[in-house]
C-alpha cells in the first residue's frame, strides 16, 4: 500500500516559509506537495477551526512502501535537510507516516502535472471507541457522499501507521486525515455550500462514537513534478 509522509509545520509565515516545489533526490519519492494556508479562510463557513493550530504549512511525500520510506527519514538525508533549514524561520514541524486510500472522482486532474489546487485538509485528532467500527463505518459511508461534491478532483482518506524516523521532532498523532481537491477557493467554496454537503453532515451524526477535535483547513496546494524513477 502507499504511505504518505506529513510534515506539519507551525509557527512562521507562509510568507517566510519557502519550498522547492522540485526537491532535491530523495530516493524511493514519487510525489511532493506543498500545501500553505488559502488566501481566504471564507471557503467553508460551516467550520471554523481555531487560528492557533492552523498549520502554516504540510508537506506531503508519498513512497510506494513503508520500508522506501524509512530508509529516506534516516538521518543526513533531504528531508532532514528542509527541517533543518526551515528551523531558521522559525517554523516547528511534527512528523506523522500515514496509509494512503485513494479514491475515484469524477473528473480526476492528473497527477504528473505541476500546477496548484485549492485542497480541503482535516485532522481526526481524537480516538474512536472502537477504530475498526469507525473505520468500517467511514469508508463504507463516507466516500461516495464526498466523491459528489461538485468540481471534486481528489479524494483521499489516511490512516496512521507505526514506523521508525531518524527526525529528531516530535510526532502528530491524528487517527486520521483526509483531503478533497478542487481548482480553485471559489470551487472548493461551492462545493462546501451543495446539498452533499448537508447529506455528508448527517452520516457525520452517525459515526461510531468519537471524541476529540476535527480539523478542517483550506489550502493553497503546489504539485511537485517529479521524474519517473
């Protein structure tokens, strides 16, 4: 199954924060994106989370395996290399490996192209009563009300994994996250405003038990193009 490496970082700009859109080799890496705050926080006015643990930014770096992966967070290796330097910014990441489930849309942008989209990112940062019951839940459920959203272009839904790091930053530790891509913040905004909306509230209301906070950011995302290896 695929993984996705997040680096989640807090505390400077997005202004100051800078990434190579193209990194540096890092091997086993098949995609790079850059995600940084949207210019509007007007996009979804159902859900306002609070400015304090708005990310400034989230990389994310996808690997055909988890073993790829771990042998590209060993240190002294490129992505040692962005966390260090970003340190001069002040920004502060925290590192999470996830399970990738990709799913279809009805009209998927393609992704060997370098170019930017308008993604919604949330966090399930709580704990399920049972993860299994809500899991079996939410993938049953949820994926086909959100692959109606109008102007959708994708649709993934991660999972956390155990792994071992050579980063030297503290863990996030969300049960899950996901992500809808649009083309736009307008998109994104009137997908947010559709009727699927409303039927994606009501299956919410009827997850297994969950506690803790749902998080729900609006992001300027930027597609690395990388060579095929």
């Amino acid at each position: 199954m695929e993984v996705c490496f997040f680096l989640i970082g807090h505390g400077a700009t997005a202004r100051e924060a800078r990434f190579e859109p193209t990194p540096r080799d890092v091997e086993g890496l098949r995609r790079l994106i850059i995600h940084v705050p949207a210019e509007s926080d007007d996009c979804d006015p159902l859900s306002k989370s609070d400015a304090s643990v708005r990310p400034r930014c989230v990389l994310q770096w996808y690997f055909d395996d988890l073993e790829v992966l771990e042998q590209a967070l060993q240190p002294k290796g490129a992505i040692h290399d962005i966390v260090s330097e970003s340190s001069s910014t002040g920004l502060t990441f925290t590192q999470q490996a996830m399970a990738v489930r990709r799913f279809t849309t009805p009209n998927p942008r393609n992704l060997n192209t370098h170019t930017e989209r308008c993604t919604y990112l949330v966090s399930y940062e709580g704990e399920a009563r049972d993860f299994n019951a809500w899991l079996s839940h939410y993938l049953a459920h949820h994926p086909p009300l959100m692959a109606q959203l109008p102007g959708i272009r994708e649709l993934e839904i991660y999972t956390r994994l155990d792994y071992r790091s050579g980063l030297g930053i503290e863990r996030a530790t969300a049960m899950q996250r996901n992500k809808v891509v649009f083309d736009d913040p307008a998109s994104l905004a009137a997908a947010l405003a559709s009727p699927i909306r409303a039927s994606m509230k009501q299956d919410f209301n009827a997850f297994p038990p969950y506690s803790g906070a749902t998080l729900h950011f609006p992001m300027r995302s930027i597609y690395g193009n990388l060579k095929p290896k």
